[in-house]
C-alpha cells in the first residue's frame, strides 16, 4: 500500500486539516480518504504508473453553495481540485487528476435534470445527470427530443460536453452548451449568456448574451466549475435514413472523403460522417488471438481473412438522415448520385419510422457494450485515442494515414481509426488498444503516441483534445508565436486563479502556484 | 430482450432508484427489495445483463453457464463488496459517490436472494 499522496508543497498534516474543513462543509459520507476510495479514481487506463495521477482523496458536494463553499477553503488551505461530472473519461484519464495529490472534487451526487423544453428543444442539467438518466427521463415522461451521446453512454452530459466530446446523432456536443453556471476560482457564482440577466427566459435558447461569449472559456478548460449547463437537443424526427457502404481497399478513403466534404459543406448531410475501419468492427465482436496468435501488427493476409470471414469492409462509411421522410430520401439520392460517378459499390439502406423500434433509428440509445474493445489484446484491456484535426482532403487524409499506420506497424499494433467528417474538417480518430499488465506493451503504447503527436505536429496536426500524459506535449504543438495561446491561458489562469487550485496542468494550463510540474 | 423492453426496464429502474436514492440520502435503512433490483439494474445491470460488458467478459473467463451475475449462487457478499469497490480485471472500480456504501450492501444482499 502506498504512502498518502499529498498535493507539492503540501504537508500531510496541512491535508488533514483541509479534509477536516472539507468534511464540516460535505459531511463525513462525503469527503472520501480512505485508500480503497483514493484508488476508485485512479486512472485505468493509464500510461504512466498510476501513481502519477493519483488524488489524495475527493469530495462531493451536494449542491452549488457547498461547492462554493469548498473552492474557498480549498483558497484557504491552498489545496488543488480536480472537478469530474461522472468520470468515466476512459481513454483520457478517467476520473484522475492531472497533477498527483489533487483533490477530486466529484460532481456527481448533483445530478438533477432542471428542465426540458419540449418547445425550444433544450435541456439544462446538473453534472451528475449520467446520459442513462437523461434518455430515461425523456422516455419517461415522453418528451419529443433526442439526446446525443458518445459511444460508450456510462459517463455525463456535461462532462461529455465540458471535454468536447462527440457522438451520435450531433456530433460535437460542445457545439450544443447554450448557457452556464459556474463557481470561479475565487468562489463566486456566474452565469454565462442570457443567464446573466436574473429573470432571462433565454438562457438555454440563445447562446452569447452581450458582450464576451464565455461558455467555450469554461470547456477543456481550468478556469471554474461547471455546476449547471443548458445544451440543445434535436426534435423526435418523424423518420431516419442510414446509408452504410463497405469499402474494400484502406486507399478507399480517400476518394470518399472527397466525395462527402462537398455534401458536408452545402449541409446536405448535415451531420458528421463517419469512415471507421475493420478493426471498429472486429474489436467489438471479437478478440485478437481469434485471428493471429503473434507478436507484431497482424499481417495484412491475415486482416483479410478476418475481414472476410466478418463480412465487413476495410472501410465502412455511414451517415444519417433525421426528418421529413422524403426530404432524408431526396438527401440519400444526392449521396448515392455523388458517390456513383466514383464506384460501383452500393450503399445499403435502411428506413425507420417513428413508431417502429427504437434501436434501428440512430437515436443515442445508451450502451456500454463499446468497453469491450479494450478486451482486442487480452489481459487487462486498456485503450486511448490519438485525435488530431486535418483538412477535410483525401490526399492530405491518406497521407496521414500512411504515416500513422506505419507507426503503428513499427510498435507492433493492429491499426485501429478512422475519420469524422466535419464541415471543413476532419478529425483523423486512432485508437491504441493495449493490455495494461504487459509492461511492455504499456511502454510501445506510450512511444507510439509520443511518435503520432511528433508527426502529426510536424504536419501541422493538432489534436481535438487529449490523455493526461500528453496534455503538456500536445499544448507545445500549438507554438504560433512561441505559444503565445499557452501564455494567454496561463495569464486569464493566474488572473481568475491566483492560488491555481481548479485543476493545475489541464490541457497544459499551469498555475504559477506549480512552477516546477510542467514536463 | 428487445430494445423496448430494455427501454421500459430502465425507465422503471430510474424511476425507483430516484425514490431509493432519497431514501437512502441520509443515514440509508436498506431499501425494499424492488428497490434492490431496481438498483442492481441501473447500478450493475447495463454491464452484466444477458450480452453486457460484463456479461462477455466473464463468458470468456468463466464460461457462459456462470457468465449472468444474477443468475449466479457462489457470490458471497463480501466478495462483491470487494470486486466493486476494487475493480476486477476489466470491471472497473464503482466510487462511493456513484454507490454509495448502503446502495451497494444492498446489491450484495440482492444477489444473495437472487440465488433462493
Ligand atoms: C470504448 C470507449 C468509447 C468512447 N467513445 C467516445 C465517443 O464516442 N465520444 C467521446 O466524446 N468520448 C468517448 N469516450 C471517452 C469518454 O468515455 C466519454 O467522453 C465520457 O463521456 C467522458 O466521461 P464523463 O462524461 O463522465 O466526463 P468527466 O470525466 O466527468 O469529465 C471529463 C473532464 O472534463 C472536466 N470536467 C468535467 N466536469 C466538469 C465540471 N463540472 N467543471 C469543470 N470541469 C469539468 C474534467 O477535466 C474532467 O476530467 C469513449 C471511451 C471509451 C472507453
């Protein structure tokens, strides 16, 4: 059993006396200390020693003035939070914190759904409404409106939606916040847009009030504590059309990146477009000794068979269409016209109907069943993403791809990715699937991402949003005027956060308070 | 199961877990026994329902016959105290605020029911 971490520059006896005030605030169910409870945030997935993002233990207050009671004692007592909604961030660090010995401030005993619109289509909740009580709720009283969730359902709307997370039907959920709240470093309470007005019926309906528009400031961000957020969601549509197509060859993608960007752009299809590979399908329905036993990336011959015998593509493209059924039909023939001058291939179709079972309609209906794609390697699974955002370009894209699955190759894993085509940008998605008991995997895990950031960087890539471990290198890549954005951030953070307790290091924004723990 | 009955078994689960989670907000007497499995299946239920997370992972270590939690009879309850608040192999740990302690006595004592 480890030592208690304590937060640099912290005395053991100093944290104690925090926790004490922290539990007067919370109550002794509430402020969590125990080892047992310390390593339930531990990061899972990590790939460092977990220790290195360790808390020394949480708090979870039950209501915004106890929040804000806690931020100010943690002012006080100069200890650092690390705020979560659920966190079930699985690829990025889970529940952990950046910097060991934090604090976790866990939001999820406040997980009241405050209002749905059926109206103007928007909802406003608490950090702990997981995406399970979200969709039951609107089933429950059967509200008209679909949610949009990402592809393992366990975690939080605002959490999903604070990380700029993405999914499906929407797309990215970020582009949906209208309107917070949020405690500030210093323990006060704002609401962002129309909210800013006390008796605005429009805080959830219009999205940058007067004046500077904050809600972006407050996502992937160190600056406050989201404690209410209002986010849009999509009418019930009367009908849906999905369109699915196999592509046989990995050169595929990039005739059909260029196929789709024009219909992305005109809002044909008006949400993201995805292109996954084979191994999107196969690590979900299968594991990777099925097919090859070796050490080393599968070799192609045998990616074929698998291929083969799953009847799936090497691609598989999909979208979908939400609405009036001949308006989703006369969208399908625009794809189907565009994508004829380039192959003979089809794309298989299929029509729901409101009415008709709910799981063929794309709605987000929640699931976890994706988590078992960590389980490809055996062991302890484990996986994290390399994301980063390329022009929406098929020769740029299948460049990129060369020297991703290269690098992939070169570590001796299976290449796993694909893209979702934004409007005028894609964001290139790798997933590296390894067993964490096998240390040395662990460690060509960690070198292989440190290469993809190194060349995608290079490349002028950036990526969307991160692990914990790369946070820092991935805030270096962005060096327009020798990180001139790192040392904005770090101005607005020393300025809102003199103490630097709201979630040091986060995305590579470091209080002055931890000169010494930037890597 | 069809997706619609899946549909109607969590809006029930939410529906009571939102009364069990106020009854046992402040010092919990366990809850009733529909509360229980109400609780079982939002809490454990997404993932160890037939074709869940869990459930497939366990069929590949345990085998099929053992691989339904609530249809197992060797669950000790410290031994699923244990395994949620520990984690196990791909099941990740459950926190105390998620579960807290009397919500969890309770699923230990549902399985151990579910077993009669
Ligand atoms: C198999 C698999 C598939 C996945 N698919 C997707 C996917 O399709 N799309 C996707 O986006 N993600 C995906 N993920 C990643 C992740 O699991 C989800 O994004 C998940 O919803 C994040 O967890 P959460 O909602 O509990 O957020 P949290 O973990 O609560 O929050 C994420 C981060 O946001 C910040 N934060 C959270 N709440 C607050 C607050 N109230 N105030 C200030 N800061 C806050 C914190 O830094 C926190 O670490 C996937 C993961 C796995 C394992």
């Amino acid at each position: 059993m480890s030592q208690r971490q304590t937060p640099p520059g912290v005395s053991a006896a100093a944290l104690e006396r925090a926790f004490a005030a922290f539990t007067r605030v919370v109550g002794e169910q509430w402020a969590l200390r125990s080892e047992e409870d310390r390593r339930t945030y531990e990061d899972l997935y990590a790939f460092d020693a977990v220790d290195q993002h360790i808390p020394s233990g949480a708090v979870a207050p039950g209501d915004v003035e106890q929040v804000r009671a806690l931020v100010r004692l943690a002012n006080e007592h100069r200890i650092p939070l690390w705020p979560i909604s659920r966190g079930k961030n699985l690829g990025y660090g889970g529940a952990a914190p950046r910097m060991a010995g934090t604090v976790v401030l866990d939001l999820g005993r406040m997980n009241r759904i405050l209002d749905v619109n059926e109206k103007f289509g928007y909802c406003i909740v608490e950090p702990g409404v997981g995406f399970y009580d979200l969709f039951d709720h609107l089933q429950r009283e059967r509200i008209q409106l679909w949610m949009s969730a990402p592809g393992q359902t366990w975690g939080s709307v605002v959490g999903n939606a604070l990380d700029r997370g993405n999914g499906a039907p929407l797309g990215e959920h970020a582009e949906r916040i209208c309107g917070l709240e949020v405690v500030l470093p210093d323990g006060d309470l704002v609401r962002t847009g129309m909210g800013a007005m006390s008796n605005s019926d429009t805080w959830a309906a219009f999205k940058h009030g007067y004046g500077p528009s904050w809600d972006f400031a407050f996502t992937q961000s160190n600056f406050g504590v989201v404690t209410k957020m209002g986010l849009w969601l999509m009418p019930a549509p009367e009908a849906s059309l999905s369109l699915r197509m196999k592509l046989p060859r990995a050169e595929d993608a990039g005739w059909a990146i260029d196929a789709l960007r024009p219909l992305r752009l005109q809002g044909v299809i008006s949400q993201p477009a995805g292109i996954g590979n084979y191994l999107r399908d196969a690590a979900v329905r299968s594991q990777r000794q099925q097919w090859h036993q070796g050490e080393g990336a599968m070799p192609d011959a045998e990616v074929q068979r698998m291929i083969d015998t799953l009847g799936i593509g090497w691609w598989s493209v999909r979208m979908r269409f939400f609405g009036p059924e001949q308006v989703n039909a006369a969208k399908a023939r625009v794809v189907r016209d565009a994508f004829a001058k380039r192959t003979r291939i089809e794309f298989e179709e299929q029509v729901w109907r409101s009415g008709e079972p709910l799981a063929a309609s794309g709605a987000a209906i929640p699931s976890v069943s994706g988590l078992r794609l960590a389980n490809w390697m055996g062991g302890q699974g484990a996986h994290s993403t390399f994301s980063p955002v390329l022009p929406a370009d098929g020769a740029l894209a299948t460049a990129h791809l060369a020297r991703v699955r290269a690098r992939f190759s070169e570590h001796g894993f299976d290449y796993y990715g694909g893209f979702t085509l934004g409007e005028r940008a894609l964001i290139f998605t790798s997933g590296i699937i390894f067993n964490r008991d096998d240390a040395a995997m662990k460690a060509r895990a960690r070198a292989l991402f440190a290469a993809l950031i190194e060349d995608a960087a290079a490349a002028g890539y950036g990526e969307y949003r991160t692990h914990l471990s790369f946070m820092d290198r991935v805030a270096q890549s962005f060096d327009f005027n020798e990180g001139a954005l790192r040392r904005l951030n770090e101005k607005v953070k020393n300025a809102l956060d003199p103490r630097g307790i709201i979630a040091p290091g986060k995305q590579g924004i470091w209080p002055r308070a931890y000169p010494e723990t930037r890597r | 199961m069809s997706q619609r009955r899946l549909i109607m078994i969590a809006a029930a689960a939410a529906a009571t877990l939102a009364f069990s989670q106020i009854a046992c907000a402040e010092e919990a007497a366990a809850p009733a026994a529909a509360d229980s499995a109400a609780l079982y299946e939002r809490q454990c239920g997404i993932c160890h329902d037939a074709g869940g997370f869990g459930t497939v992972m366990l069929e590949r270590r345990v085998g099929a016959e053992r691989s339904v939690l609530a249809q197992r009879n060797d669950l000790p309850p410290a031994y699923v105290r244990h395994v949620v608040r520990n984690g196990l192999r791909d099941m990740p740990p459950l926190t105390r605020v998620e579960l807290p302690d009397a919500d969890l006595e309770a699923i230990a004592q549902y399985l151990q029911r579910a077993r009669q």
